[in-house]
C-alpha cells in the first residue's frame, strides 16, 4: 500500500477520491495573482502528484486567473481517468488583484466555458459555487439565484456535480432544495473549527467536507502545542496538522497546496503518521 493509500478513500460525486488530494492555488504567482516564480517546478509538482497517486485535484479559473488551470493542462492533459478535477466559480480578479464577486448567470456561465476551455476538457466532474457575501468567510443570505443559474449548466450537461464553497449550514440546506450537492468546501484546520457541526452533519449524509487552508492558508499554522507534538512524532507540524484532518471524520478530503515537491511529498506522508489517543486529545485543545 502506497503512502496516498493510507489515507483511506470517499466519495465525490460518482467518483471515488484518495482522501489526500492535491490544491492548485499556490502554482499561480504571489497573491494567487499573474504566473508562477518557476514554471517548470509548477508542471513538476503536478506530475508527481498525479504520479503519487492523487487522483483529485482542486483549482480554479480565477486563480492567477487562467494560470493554475492552463498549467494542469499542460502537465497533465490527457488526463488520467480516475482523475476528478473540482474546480470553483463565483469570483473574479480585479487589475490590482483583489477578490471580487462574480455570481450573475452571464458571470457563471462564462466562468463554466473559461474553465472548460483552459482545463481542455468537454464537461467539468465538479464545479463549487463560491459565495461571495462577506470577504470575512460565510454569511447568510439566500444563494437560490446562482445555484439555479448553475443547475442549469449541469442540465446542459457542461458540469456533472455541483458543490459549495464557504457557506453557512443555511446555504447548504437551501441548496439542497435545488440541486443535488456533493461537497462542501469552507475554511477549516487544527485551529479554525467553527464548522464542526456542518462537517458532523454532511457525514451522517455521506457527503464530502473539503477543508480550503488545511494548513492555514495565507497565514500558516503557528502553534507551540502542534509543534511539540510534531517533535515527539518525528514529525512536521504540517504533517500533524493534516493527519488530524484526517482522524477528524471519514468525510474530510484534503486539498493541501504547495508549490514544492519536496514539500509535497512531506505532505502525502502524513498518510502514514499514526496519531495516539492521548496525542489527539492534546491537539483537539489547540482550537482557538
């Protein structure tokens, strides 16, 4: 059993995912912004990935924007078939690199064909709504509009599965009033576990919880207590930070991103590292 193994399997729409997958994001230049600092190391990473056995990696259009989507085209197109690619819309970049809204039917719908065409692919195997109320993280407010603009590019038999990105438990009943939804993907780690009930609830229905920031994101984990218990492993910090994700529910995928492959490789290895009981208790304390 190779490392990506360990980390058990679940599913993803029809599909059947490791539970240790592959975040694009970090491929795309400073910022999520213009081309990445080392192209080849970027097309690098994404061929040992898929050589790992990742078979699910997550990107967007809007990251770079173009850029993330046009490099796992030209890394790994044809592509694989056990390989799901989920990507999100819902956003777009301003000129300065900002983070704007982009949820009107013309707005999705141009973000359906631009992933398409940049991914070289006929039909998307998931595609997340990312809601944009709050630049903070999740906020209510009804998402009927879009996720029908959405349910009807799946009719058109451009997107498979449908899935939301930083939503409210709210959202993900309304939505399932309207489409069948397959995963949720909100900001969620070690330290940041206000989704506790939500992840609780979507595995009770079988239903995937993709942790967007496994690892912090922007601002990476600081922990004394996740460093001292990655010392006594043998460990890294990331590595314990990702393998509590795992232990965490049977229903969490994760997305960690990384633009190394060195660094990826550290990350797959968390598969293998075996959290204690009193090990888990002591990191369950490290919640903010």
């Amino acid at each position: 059993m190779t490392s990506i193994e360990k980390s058990g399997t679940f599913a993803l729409g029809t599909r059947t995912v490791n539970r240790l997958g592959y975040g694009a994001m970090q491929l795309a230049g400073p910022g999520v912004f213009g081309p990445p600092k080392d192209r080849e190391a970027a097309l690098a990473v994404l061929r040992e990935a898929v050589a790992a056995g990742v078979n699910h990696i997550d990107t967007s259009d809007f990251y770079g924007p173009h850029v993330t989507n046009r490099l796992i085209r030209e890394a790994l197109h044809p592509y694989r078939d056990d390989l799901t690619i989920v990507t999100k819309i819902g956003a777009r970049r301003g000129e300065d690199a900002s983070w704007l809204p982009a949820f009107s039917a013309d707005e999705l719908t141009q973000a359906v064909h631009d992933n398409l065409r940049n991914l070289q692919l006929d039909v998307l195997d998931v595609v997340n709504l990312r809601i944009m109320f709050s630049a903070h993280g999740p906020a209510e407010g009804s998402i009927e509009a879009p996720l029908t603009a959405l349910a009807e590019l799946q009719r058109q038999g451009l997107v498979r599965h449908i899935g939301l990105s930083n939503v409210t438990a709210a959202q993900v009943a309304e939505a399932q009033r309207i489409a069948s939804i397959v995963c949720v993907q909100n900001m969620y780690n070690i330290v940041n576990r206000s989704d506790d009930a939500l992840i609780d609830m979507l595995a009770e229905q079988g239903m995937a919880y993709v942790p967007f920031f496994p690892l912090g994101g922007f601002t990476p984990l600081q922990s004394s207590g996740l460093q001292a218990v990655a010392d006594r492993l043998g460990a890294t910090p990331m590595q314990v930070a990702l393998a509590w994700l795992l232990k965490r529910s049977p229903n969490i995928l994760l997305i960690p991103g990384t633009s190394s492959v060195a660094h990826l490789q550290q990350n797959l290895a968390a598969a293998e590292l075996v959290l204690p009981d009193d090990v888990l208790a002591e990191l369950n304390l490290l919640a903010e």
